[in-house]
C-alpha cells in the first residue's frame, strides 16, 4: 500500500486553508490566551493557565498530523485516469441487487467524504468494495447487516 493520499485540487487546497488557519488565526490566540492567564499570577493552581497549555498541545497535534498529510498528499489528474474500472475520483452508478434501488456516488479521500454531495470515502466499506471493478461487476459490501450486493451500472470522471 502506498504511503501517498490522492486529493483532488479543491481538497488539497481546503486541507492548506485548514492548516494556514491553525497556524495563523488558532496558534496566536492560544499565545495570547497563555500569556493572559500567566499574567494573572501563581501558575500551579491557575486552571485557565492550565487549559490553555493543554488547548495548545492539542493545535500543535493537528497541526503536524495535518502538515504531514500534506506531505503525502498527491493531486490526481482525473482526464488522464481509465474509465473502464473504478478508482479514486470515480463516479460509479450501482444498484443495490436485493432491492434494485440505484445510487451514485464519487469516491473520494477520506478528508473530502461528504454524504450530502455524494462523495463517499475510498476508505470506507462501500468504497473498497467497488474498487478495481468494472461494469456489470458485482460488488459484496460487507455491512453491519451483512453482505450487500451492488452491480456497477455505470463509471465515469
């Protein structure tokens, strides 16, 4: 498996506006927070001193998660990517077999999975079972109920 995480070039751009706002709007305001409370005497038994640091710690976490997922981060090229299988940045037509309800959903990074706009997680059950197929596949989705069958209906970008 690949250490790399494809984004499209919204998602990327979101995930340096995310870090860009830590770094600039979060981390001076907690400084600012630290500072205050300092101010107001005795830090051993200063609670607001206290959350603040722990606030801090916590950015800090988010910020070097988030600076090394941009490290990885590789923007994908959908109009140079093969339609006849799905992969990253698809979007895929299925029907449920059982029921024969028909959906289609855009795979996407985890970081840009949004149900409302149909965009679900390459990492996710439904994601990994469609993965690699192709039209008229059928896909076994392991789910809390059990085994879903979906059949590929259509790919595109």
């Amino acid at each position: 498996m690949s250490d790399f995480a494809y984004y499209t070039e919204e998602g990327l751009k979101k995930l340096k506006d995310d870090l860009y706002e830590m770094k600039s709007v979060q981390r001076p305001r907690i400084s600012e927070q630290i500072a205050e409370a300092r101010d107001k005497g005795d830090l051993s038994e200063n609670a607001e001193y206290d959350a603040a640091k722990e606030a801090q710690g916590l950015l800090e976490m988010r910020i070097a998660k988030m600076e090394e997922l941009i490290s990885k981060a590789r923007i994908i090229d959908n109009s140079l990517m093969d339609n006849s299988k799905v992969f990253i940045l698809s979007t895929v037509k299925i029907k449920n077999v059982s029921n024969g309800m028909e959906m289609q959903y855009t795979l996407v990074a985890e970081s840009e999975a949004d149900l409302k706009e149909k965009k679900i997680s390459v990492d996710s059950p439904i994601g990994k079972g469609l993965l690699g197929k192709k039209v008229n596949d059928i896909a076994d989705i392991q789910t809390p109920n059990g085994i879903m069958q979906f059949e590929i209906i259509d790919i595109t970008r």
